[in-house]
C-alpha cells in the first residue's frame, strides 16, 4: 500500500452531540453492510444511533471516523467494558465500499489500538464473516487468533411448519409441570428484575465461549432498567417470555426476540437461558415456542428471524432446528492481544 495514501488518511472521534458525525458513519454502515451482507440488515441507523448518545450501562464507547480527502470513508466502534471484563475491547469496523484497499481499515484499527491502551486494555476482540473473505485476511494479517465460531440460523416465517410446531408445543408443555409461562414487551415488571439480573448474568457463564477470554458479566436490577432504557433509545421492540417456578415464584427461565425501527421485516432472536437447576423440563423449548407466537401475533410484517449461536453450543441449536432454523453462514471471533 503506498504511503501517500495513508498520509490523505484522518481519523477522530465523535460523539452525541456530532450530528453531521453521526449520518456520516450512518451512510457508511448502510453500504457497507448491503455490500457485504444483502440479506441481513444488521445495521439499523436508529440502533446505531441510539447507541452514540445512550450507551449501554457498564459501556464507554468511543467511535471514530475515518476520512480521505475530506470524504467520509469508515468507522469504528470501540466498546470499552467498564464494570467487567476490564481488560477487554470489542471492536466493530466498517470500511465503505468505495474506499476499501486504501488503508482506512488499517487506520482505524491502529488508532483503536491506542486509544484501548490509553484505557489500560489487554485485548481486542472482533467478529467476520467467513463470506466476506477480506475480513478474515484482515484479522489474520493483524495477528488475531480465532478465538470461537459462530454459526448465524435463519427462521423463514413463511415456511413455519405450523403442525409441526404446534406437536413441539404439546411436548414442551407435557414436561413443564409446574411451571407457568408468562409474556411481556419492552421493559422487565418491577417484580421480575432481580430474577433477570441473575439469568442475563448466566449468560456468558454457561454459554460455551471457546478460547474468548471474556468473563461474566454482573447484572443487578438497575442494570436491568437501564439496559431498557438504551434499547428504547435503539428503538428495539421487545418481546419476552420467561417461565416462573409456581413452587418458589421465581423466574427461572426467560428469552427475547426484537424487532429494530427501520426494517420490521426481520427480528433477531436474542438471549435464550435457563436456570441451572430447573434444566431438563424443556423450558428452553417452550419459552422460544411461546415467544414466536408473541411475535408473530404483534408483529405481522416479520418475515425472518436470525440468530447466532456458538458452533459448539449443541444443546440450542438442536433447539433452534427443531424450530425450523437453517444456516446462513459462519462467523469468526477474533481476539488481538495489544
């Protein structure tokens, strides 16, 4: 790469109040993603959005914006944990296609490096699509170890196999005795928070997180509310149903689907846990059944639902295909020790 084209090459930051900023990385977000990935609008303008001016709790992001000439180029996310996993950044970049192979990746990635160290970070984590082939030459040119791989499901709407599932449903009520389903949209009830605080921090302990060196996170009730809040501001459309122990009260099992605010044809299948002690019942089963049927009943433009699940994680994605959910394609997490 030559030289002259990295001196044309400016990278700063930006924050909430940047409108200009923001519609710039917005505009490279869109063509990016319809570029590399047509099919799966994973780049929302109000999600990203929303995430500049109303992070998450426990997140400080910085994002940066690359330019050429003047000429809005790419972007980087830079999330910076701040109540665990201290030692680790999550990176998400996004070159414009008409700017690619010019070194604005690299120039961003570097100036991500710095600004990780200047926050006492250890590592870098980022995730590719094995589709897109210039990601994966990317992150292996840089250092990175695939670290764990994930496989992205689709659920097609139109193909539901509506006896099948309604069979799957007759079988996952038969063997929650004792349980009782229950349905919500948007914010956790007051009365539910403590009990999802501790399921969403079981997350990342049962999940299986190859060689990701990525602790659990620590959820408590206010955690909770505001995570809501930040969502709000994403203008993510939440759908739950969680599953409560008649016997003790407490909910013991809980998943979610949303809807984002700017293609209400697709959903993504979010968390799906259950508690420990109350496996083997086919709560899991049961809470995405009852879930899709919430869904699918509020949300009727809803076409196709993806999720991810790590390629190891054989238990939910017998689930999921159970359900009728077919692979897409496969993604790479990457981590960089810096």
């Amino acid at each position: 790469m030559a030289q002259a084209a990295d001196m044309s090459i400016s990278v700063l930051p930006f924050g909430p109040s940047d409108d200009r900023a923001i519609a710039e990385a917005v505009r490279i977000g869109l063509a990016s993603v319809a570029e590399d990935l047509p099919d799966f609008p994973i780049f929302c303008p109000q999600r990203f959005t929303g995430s500049v001016r109303h992070p998450r709790p426990g997140d400080a992001p910085v994002h940066l914006l690359a330019h050429i000439d003047g000429q809005a180029a790419g972007l980087l996310e830079l999330e910076l944990p701040q109540l665990d996993n201290t030692e680790n950044a999550a990176v998400d970049l996004m070159v414009h296609p008409a700017y690619r192979r010019r070194g604005v990746g690299r120039a961003l990635l570097d100036r991500a490096v710095e600004v990780a160290r200047e926050h006492r970070r250890k590592r870098l984590t980022a995730m590719t699509v094995d589709a897109v082939p210039a990601g994966t030459a990317f992150a292996r040119q840089l250092g990175a170890d695939s670290a764990l791989l994930d496989v992205r499901r689709r659920l097609d709407v139109d193909r539901l196999d509506q006896a099948a599932l309604a069979a799957l449903l007759a079988e996952a009520r038969g063997r929650a005795t004792g349980y009782q389903v229950v349905l919500w949209r948007g914010h956790t009830p007051e009365e539910d928070l403590a009990d999802i605080a501790y399921l969403e921090g079981r997350l990342l302990a049962d999940a299986p997180m190859g060689d990701l060196a990525w602790e659990p996170e620590r959820f408590d009730a206010e955690r909770v509310r505001a995570t809501d809040v930040a969502l709000d501001a994403r203008g993510r459309r939440r759908y739950h149903a969680g599953v409560r122990h008649q016997a003790s009260g407490r909910l013991v099992g809980w998943t979610m689907l949303d809807v984002g605010a700017t293609f209400d044809w697709h959903a993504l299948q979010q968390i799906t846990i259950v508690d420990p002690e109350h496996r083997g019942h086919r709560l899991g089963l049961l809470t995405k059944l009852e879930n899709l049927r919430h869904l699918l009943a509020h949300e009727s433009a809803v076409r196709a639902i993806d999720t991810f699940n790590a390629a190891a994680n054989d238990h939910m994605i017998t689930i999921n295909e159970r359900l009728g959910f077919r692979v897409m394609d496969r993604w790479t997490n990457w981590q960089l020790t810096i």
